[in-house]
C-alpha cells in the first residue's frame, strides 16, 4: 500500500526563472519521509528523542523527468520496495497536473544515534512498514 500526500511548490523552492531547484525536492522528500513515518507511529520526535534511532538516506537515485513550477502541487507516491534488517528500500515518484516529474530510490538505514551503527528494524516499525510493503508486480 503506497503512501501518498501533496506539498505545493513554493517560491522560495524555485530558481529566478520560477522553475524548481533540485535542492528543494530533496529538502520537501524529507519532510515526506517524516510524516511517512508519523503514519507508522513513528514519528521524528519520538524516534530522535525517545528511542535514539537515526534514519540517515544511504543511497539516493533520482531522475528528473519534467520541470516543475512555482505554484505546482507536487504529489508524491512512496512505495515500499524491501525491508532488510536494518534497511528500507523505497520508490519515489512525484507528479504535478498528471505529469511525473521526477522519481527516485532511496535506501534508509536505522541506525543507533550512540554508536552510529545499524540496528535492526524495532518490531513495531518493522509491521507498519511490512503493512506498506509492494512487490514490483503490485505497482
């Protein structure tokens, strides 16, 4: 089951000429991740500050298909695509008007924010993003 919310394209994310800076994209996928997450139970706060687990981009691909302008509203799409036992393998796509803009994989890795090493995945993050997880052919 995907995770899907929408995030205008703000002024302040775009170039002179009104088109999105890449930068931005990355800062707004985090903020997507973040309430991703709060879905889960999640939540920044409590991950950060209670549990002190990290959740550091280990790779991030990302393709850029169409420009997007100020004004637009990006909607995103996160797919999980694999949960390993400390990594959660996830596909981006973001649209705007019916085009997709850009898209992108991402690897996140739970971390320990004391030794800054992985760990694994606690039991109860691990069965909210098992409920999130597709398969290719689910797509």
């Amino acid at each position: 089951m995907a995770f899907q919310t929408t995030r205008p394209l703000r002024f302040g994310d775009c170039d002179p000429s009104g088109i999105a800076y890449f930068p931005s994209y990355l800062r707004i996928l985090d903020g997507v991740m973040e309430e991703f997450f709060e879905t889960l139970g999640a939540g920044r706060a409590d991950l950060i500050g209670e549990r002190r687990i990290g959740t550091p981009t280990l790779r991030l691909d990302v393709t850029f298909v169409h420009p997007g302008f100020h004004g637009d509203q990006l909607e995103f799409t996160a797919r999980v695509r694999g949960i390993g036992r400390s990594s959660l393998d996830l596909e981006h796509e973001v649209s705007a008007g019916g085009n997709v803009l850009w898209t992108a994989r991402q690897r996140l890795v739970a971390t320990s924010l004391e030794t800054h090493k992985s760990l694994a995945w606690p039991d109860d993050i691990r069965a909210a993003l098992t409920h999130h997880l597709e398969t290719p052919t689910d797509a």
